[in-house]
C-alpha cells in the first residue's frame, strides 16, 4: 500500500502559502491590474480627453525645435523649460516640460509647425498620469515602490503555488477535468473552476508581467539587477564607464538624474562636458549654445525629430537626446557639450550588453509597445485575468471562512514547517525584499502560536 501522506502533507503546506500570498497581494493586484491596463491605452485615452492638445492644427510641417522652446519661454517668462519632446509622427504636437516657479510642474503642447502653444496639464491630474504614478509607487514614494516590489513578488508565490495545487495527481481523467472545469459546477464549485481554468491558462502571462516589472523596482532592479550586469558589462555600454569625473568621496551622476532614461541608462555615468577629448574647463563666460544648433547638431546624426531632449543645467551642463521608441531596437541617446557643441556620446540599442537587451524588450511587451494593438490587447486580457483571479479568490475565502475567523489552513508541524521554509527560501533567494517578509511573517506566525499554546495552557 501506497503512503500518500506525505503528498497531502506538502499539499496542505503549499495551499497554506498560496493562502497567504493571495490574501496578502490581492488588493495590490487589483490596484496594478486597473492602473496598468490604464496606462495599456495612454495614448489612446490622453487622444480622446485631450484632441485639442495632441493634435496639431497646422498639419504636418515641423519647424526647429529651438523655436518650439522659445515660444514656450516667452509664454511661461517665469519658468524654467527643462525638456522638449518632439513630435514621434507628423501632425502631432511637441510637448515641453516647465517648471513655474511655483506650484506643479507643466507639461505644455506646442503646434510644431508654427510653434504656438496649445495649452498645458499637470501630469498628475490626468487619469493617465495618475495610473502612472499609482502602478509604480501607489502614490507613496519610496515606500509605495518596496510595497509593490514586495507585492510583485508574492505573486510569483502566489502563481507557482497555484499551478502545483492544480497539477492533476492521478488518473488520466483528471487532467482533462483540470485544463476543461468540472461540468455542471455550481456554487462554490463553480467559483473555484472558474479561478482555476483562469489561473492555468493566464499563469505564464502574469508571470511575464512580474518578471518584466521587476527591473524597475527599487531594491531588486535598482540594487540588484541593475549593478550586478553592470558589473559583468552585461547593463549600459561599457564605452560610459569612464564618462564620470566625480571624485571618489562623491556619488558619481547617473543619466537617471537628468529625469526619464531607458531602464539601461539609468545607473550609466553621466557625461561630462568639460573632458570630452581631454580639454580642459570652458573658459569663464562662454555661452552656452542654444536649442538652435543643438537642433543642426541632431539632424547631422541621423535624428531629425521623434526625440526627447532635456536641456543643460548649472550641474549638468550637456544636452541629452533620447529616442525612445516602442521597438527598443531603435533606441538613441546623443549627448552634447552644452558649450563647444561635441557630441560626447553617441549609444544605441546595439551598444547595450545581454541582459540590458532582454530587460528592454520585456518593457516594450510589458508595455503593451512591441506588438502594437495585438500587444496591448494581450496585456489587457492579462489585467483583467488577474482582475478576476483576485475576486474568484476572495470569494472562494469568504465563502468558506468561519464566521468571525479567517478561515487559514491549519498550520504545519514543526517538521514540515521547516522543510518548507527552506524551500521557500532558496525559491525567493533572488527576491531580497520577498525573503525578509517570509522571515517577518514566520516570526509572528511562531510568536502566535507560542501565545495561542499559553492561552490555551492559562
């Protein structure tokens, strides 16, 4: 005879932590899923709201982009034009970022053919821009970021449990019971066939979308991902590794300081000017070009428009062009001494190392980008799988949990506890952030279960 004990023992174990990691990361998945097929459709939604200022009424001509900058300055004297993105197709309009010198920042549109402004938004008070905001940090900062690194991560849990309580144990029947449902379901049958015919065929979807997610969080992208294939010059191209001139006792300056970079550029050394081919300083006085011939120097390289532009500043005096487009093959980074004109780098897709290529093209399908509306539309039945995942769960719990209790399976012995929790461990040793909850949450699990043997002795 056949001791199946030891099967059911790891069962029970394994839909303890799928317990868990659901009840814990459901109303986060429900925040990311609906702010993310937001953002899915950002072009799409700010087009409908916005007509007035996405499109341009003088067709499809373009002047210099210095010109477009200009008008702004004069329509905002009091500002400061920190950015200008320039029209990605013709007959749309350029978008300038200003900083006022007070209140929010202002994203302005200017008609690209006769630069006239159009009007302006706060970024934040778009619905687009507040499921921006909301996705990556839930409006909290660094703190909202680890949440939802933290949440991400339990996902994985959460999806690699679920597909092994799915798994068919037995007879052929059973498999295909598990991939069709089981006829006739009604109840709470029928809310658990549907969570988990959803879950089976949306699993691999939903972990592409943590995967790809994951590089932009800020401890296991930013402290994790991002240095190590830097190290191994498998991140930004190795040619920027040598661009920093900050003295050892300084933080060097990172693109990611001049604002919006590729997940790529984001820790490369920023440029500096002044070193470019070993000269010295400028000399005291010397005028910093302008947007003008930075618009010359542009069209000389290959970019006659469809970049994103950010001007010099007192610390970074270089301008700094990017194309970002939704194919990450095209992407371009040109950077310019603000003062002599030299391009003092000139990077492309080409240029990054294995991993930082990979990374890239996970964002551009995350994004729903690379595949155009087919992508989006992929990424959109993710949203929503996750979407009904999270309220066939939670009803699937409510169902059948106690009144006045939380209806957690029961916990293990102290045997199997360990044994999964080594497991465990060496499953999130890549998930810094995840590791420290699962020892947080065995602590007070033990700490619980100390209190509950006392009561219970009092």
């Amino acid at each position: 005879m056949v001791d199946h004990s030891g099967g059911r023992r790891l069962y029970a174990a394994v839909w303890r932590w799928h317990f868990y990691a659901g009840l814990f990361a459901a109303p986060f998945l429900l925040i990311l899923s609906i702010t993310g097929a937001i953002y899915l459709f950002n072009d799409e939604i700010n087009d409908a709201l916005y007509p007035q200022l996405r499109f341009a009424p003088s067709g499809e001509s373009m002047l210099n982009t210095g010109e477009l900058v200009a008008s702004v300055q004069r329509h905002y004297p009091n500002a400061v034009v920190t950015r200008i993105d320039t029209p990605v197709t013709p007959g749309r309009t350029a978008m300038a970022f200003v900083t006022p010198a007070s209140g929010a920042p202002l994203r302005v549109f200017v008609d690209p053919g006769n630069a006239r402004v159009l009007g302006e938004f706060v970024y934040t008070d778009t619905l687009v821009g507040f499921a921006d905001l909301m996705h990556g940090s839930l409006l909290l900062g660094e703190f909202g970021d680890a949440v939802v690194e933290l949440a991400a991560c339990w996902t994985l849990v959460l999806v690699v449990t679920g597909l092994y309580l799915w798994w068919p144990r037995r007879q052929r029947a059973r498999l295909r019971h598990a991939l069709l449902g089981e006829p006739g379901a009604r109840g709470r049958r029928l809310w658990r066939e549907v969570h988990r015919l959803i879950g089976v065929y949306a699993a691999a979807l939903i972990l592409f979308l943590v995967i790809t997610g994951l590089p932009w969080a800020g401890l296991w992208g930013g402290q994790f991902l991002t240095p190590i294939s830097n190290a191994l010059g498998l991140g930004y191209p190795p040619q920027l590794q040598h661009h920093s001139a900050a003295p050892p006792a300084t933080p060097p300056a990172v693109m990611g300081d001049l604002g919006e970079m590729p997940w790529t550029l984001q820790q490369a050394p920023l440029p500096t000017a002044h070193l470019h081919h070993g000269e010295g300083q400028h000399a005291p006085g010397q005028a910093v070009i302008g947007v003008h011939q930075v618009h010359r120097i542009l069209l000389q390289h290959g970019l006659p428009h469809g970049y994103r532009l950010t001007l010099p500043t007192p610390e970074h005096a270089i301008y700094t062009a990017i194309t970002y487009p939704d194919r990450p093959q095209g992407q371009r980074t040109l950077q310019i001494d603000a003062y002599s004109g030299a391009v003092i780098a000139n990077t492309g897709f080409a240029h990054y190392g294995a991993i930082a290529k990979a990374v890239e093209w996970g964002v551009a399908v995350h994004m729903g980008n690379y595949f155009g509306v087919v992508n989006q539309i992929v990424m959109l039945a993710t949203c929503l799988a996750i979407i009904a995942l999270v309220i066939t769960g939670l009803t699937l719990w409510w169902r059948r949990r106690p009144p006045g209790g939380l209806g957690a399976p029961r916990p293990l012995a102290a045997a199997r506890a360990r044994n999964l929790t080594l497991i465990t461990l060496a499953l999130l040793l890549m998930l810094p952030l995840a590791g420290a909850s699962l020892v947080l949450v065995l602590i007070i699990e033990a700490l619980w279960r100390r209190w509950a043997r006392r009561a219970g002795a009092r």
